[in-house]
C-alpha cells in the first residue's frame, strides 16, 4: 500500500472512530436522561 492510500486509510479510520464516540456519548447522555426521569417519577433505579 502507497503511503498516501494508508494515510487516507487512517484519516477514515480517525473520522469515523469520532463519529462513533460521537454515537455513543448521545447514547451515553440519553440513557442518563432517562434513567433519572425513571427516578424522578418513581421508578425502579435500576
């Protein structure tokens, strides 16, 4: 592989591994959303 495919290769690589912490930290953020609304109505914290 040249060195300008690997270094397309691993700006890819970087784009998409930040979408995907991206992903997961919306998850992350919703998944506290709700389980603090499930407290506050009391529901079952676990």
């Amino acid at each position: 592989m040249r060195r300008a495919q690997c270094t397309r290769l691993v700006r890819h690589l970087r784009d998409e591994a930040r979408a995907l912490k991206e992903v997961v930290a919306e998850q992350t953020l919703e998944l506290r959303l709700l389980k603090k609304n499930m407290i506050g109505d009391g529901g079952d914290p676990a």
